[in-house]
C-alpha cells in the first residue's frame, strides 16, 4: 500500500489538482485591486513548474509508443 501513496499515477493527479487549484488563485488574485504582482509572479512560475512536472509524470505512466 505504501507504494501506491507514491506512485506516479497519484503523483499526476495530485500535481493536476495542485495546478487547477492554482489556476483558480491566480485568477481571483489577478481580479484584486491593486494586483499584487510579486504574488502573481510567483504563482506564475509555480504553475509553470507544476506544469513541467506534470508533463514528465504523465511520459513516465503513459509512455509514448516507437513510431
């Protein structure tokens, strides 16, 4: 059961949730008058890097097939 806590499956799903979960703070926080740009900026780039990640988990469950 321990490996299934860790396993790359979970770790996509949990990276898809923290993501979306990010997409929606950026948004409000974006709505806010005045924008904090230092917290966006840094929302940003954690949501890229959530997006890199997830792009790797996803090669390493689903792997591409040869052409």
């Amino acid at each position: 059961m321990d490996s299934n806590l860790h396993s790359f499956s979970r770790q996509l799903i949990e990276s898809r949730i923290e993501h979306a979960d990010l997409d929606a703070t950026i948004d409000r926080l974006a709505e806010a008058v005045p924008p904090n740009e230092l917290m966006l900026r840094r929302l940003k780039k954690r949501r890229l890097a959530l997006r890199d990640r997830i792009e790797r988990l996803a090669r390493l469950v689903e792997p591409q097939e040869p052409a």
